[in-house]
C-alpha cells in the first residue's frame, strides 16, 4: 500500500485522483474502470472536504492505496466529524432536474462505482474503505 497525506482543500482533488488512477493503471484496470475508481475517490475526498472538514482550514487526509491480490483498496483517514452514511437517503433519479435536491449523489455514486464501501468511526478518525475488483 503507498499512503499520501493531503491538505483537506478541494485543491487537491486532481492530485488525489492521480494518485488513485496511476495505482489503478498499474494494477491493471481497464480506462474506464480506472475512471470510474478516480470518480469514486474524487466523491469520497470531496464529502471529507466540505462535510468533515467543514469550517475546518488546516484538516488533513490520509490516503492509503494499493492492490490486494486482483482489486485495489483506497483507504481514506480523516479527523474531522464523523457521520452515519446510513441516515442519507437514496437519490430521488427520476425526480425532475428542476425539483433535485442538489448534493447526496456523492455516496451513492461511490457505492454504484466500487464493489466494496465501508464507513468506520473510530477514536484514532473516520475511516473510508473502498474496494474495486478487476473484472
């Protein structure tokens, strides 16, 4: 596994996907699966970023990433609030646009995008898992 620490500011995010996709592309993921894991990673930093880190200016994001026999695992550490992603509910999608409510796709699409999501909150921080198998 490689582990990077990031600023939690949405600078960032193109490093961070950068990160993810060149472990991925040397896992072996197809492009599409490799955009599909960086989208998923984006999601995750982002909801870390404006949600945990919220009103917080010098919040840090560990990122840890590697391959496990045929998948690759992003483990992503914050400090910042903790939260119950079972309370947010499913996305309405066949709401009009017009009558969206704006946010909450974030962990849906991490969920849609990856096989595996896990949320923990421990004493030590939040911890995000995502797992994605090679098809």
């Amino acid at each position: 596994m490689h582990s990077v620490q990031f600023s939690a500011n949405f600078e960032f995010l193109d490093e961070i996907r950068e990160f993810v996709g060149d472990i991925a592309r040397a896992g072996g993921f197809a492009n599409k699966d490799v955009y599909n894991i960086q989208l998923a990673a984006d999601e995750a930093a982002s909801n870390i970023i404006e949600h945990a880190y919220e009103g917080v200016s010098n919040g840090v994001l560990e990122i840890s990433c590697g391959m496990r026999y045929s998948a690759i695992m992003i483990i992503m550490v914050d400090h910042g609030e903790s939260f119950d992603p079972s309370a947010i509910p499913l996305p309405d999608l066949k709401a009009d646009l017009s009558e969206r409510k704006i946010g909450g796709l974030g962990i849906f699409l991490m969920r849609k995008l990856m096989d595996e999501v896990r949320y923990e909150s421990k004493k030590t921080g939040n911890v995000l898992t995502m797992i994605k198998r090679k098809r």
